[in-house]
C-alpha cells in the first residue's frame, strides 16, 4: 500500500510542474469574467506567447488567471491593453498558465 502512495505522489509531482514567481509585461488577446463552480468571479486574460520547438516558432495563446482581491483590478484590462503583474507560472501537460500575485 505504501508503495502505491509512493507511485501515485511521483506520478502527480511529474505532471505538474511549478515555476518561481515573475513579472509578466503583456498585451491582452482577451479578457473574460466567469464565475467559478463556488459562485465566486474570477478573470481569465489571454496573452500572445511566442515559443519555439525544434526549430520552428509560433504563438500560443497562454491563459493568466486573476482570483480574490485581484479581480477588481483584472476587471479593468481591456483586450489590446498592456499590462504588469507579478505572476506564480505553472506547466500542466507541456502547457503553460499564470495566476496573477500582484499588479503593477
């Protein structure tokens, strides 16, 4: 049994890869309010990120997420805007996603 608990923490460790915290300078593709499964607002910013994998460059669109406190603030970003925050980044499955820590 402990081994199994062992196997599974692995595996769930190696699939969500965590980054340190930084400062994100971006353009909004897209800005959209949604309400989370407890009722609760949340923004979901959408940002052009360029990347390159074996040679070859394109773009992504790469979702910051803004909770709590940090909605008010994240409401008044317009798509096209540019924008600062202090982001915690995260990589699930190869992709990439940021939660807002604080705005410029």
């Amino acid at each position: 049994m402990k081994k199994l608990m062992v196997i599974l923490m692995v595996l769930l460790m190696a699939g969500v890869a965590l980054g340190a915290d930084s400062v994100l300078r971006a353009t909004a593709s897209d800005v959209v309010v949604a309400l989370d499964k407890n009722g609760n607002e949340y923004v979901r910013i959408i940002v052009s990120e360029t990347k390159v994998l074996e040679g070859i460059t394109y773009k992504t669109g790469t979702p910051v997420m803004a909770f709590g406190a940090l909605v008010v603030e994240a409401k008044k970003i317009k798509k096209g805007q540019k924008f600062t925050a202090v982001v915690s980044q995260r990589e699930y499955r190869g992709r990439t996603s940021y939660t807002v820590l604080a705005f410029k």
